[in-house]
C-alpha cells in the first residue's frame, strides 16, 4: 500500500513545476498577443496611409503607443498596473 502512495506522489507534479508551466504559458500568450498587436498596427497604418498623410499617421502612431505605455506603467505612483 506504501509503495504505491510513494509512486503516485512521483507521478505528481511539484508546485514549482506548475509555476513553471504557468509562466510559460502566458509567456507564449503574450508573445502571440505581441504578434497580433504589431499585425494590427501596421495594417491600419497602411489602411489610413490611403486616407491621410503619411505624417499625420507616423504621428498618431507614435503617440497612441506613448499614451498606451503611460497608461500601463503608470510612472506618476510608480506602480505598474497588471
């Protein structure tokens, strides 16, 4: 009865592992989340690149990905938000 209790805890992956496999996990999600976002964004810039002058669009690019990043890290509390 002993023996088999000491192999199912064996089978059993330690909490560590889980972590692990947490961290991997959104690693990867965040990763393709990455892709996509930068997918999105050059399309858009050369949907509005037909409309607008390539200026206006470098430049509401740039300060939408600044008001973006200002929004997340929050540097005014020094927090970051999650």
């Amino acid at each position: 009865m002993e023996g088999s209790r000491e192999r199912m805890l064996e089978r059993t992956p330690s909490a560590d592992a889980l972590n692990e496999r947490r961290r991997r996990l959104r690693a990867i999600a965040l990763m393709c989340g990455a892709c996509a976002c930068f997918a999105c964004l050059d399309a858009s810039a050369k949907f509005l690149n037909g409309h607008i002058d390539s200026l206006q669009v470098v430049w509401s690019r740039y300060a939408s990905a600044f008001f973006l990043t200002f929004l997340i890290s929050n540097p005014l509390t020094g927090r970051v938000s999650s």
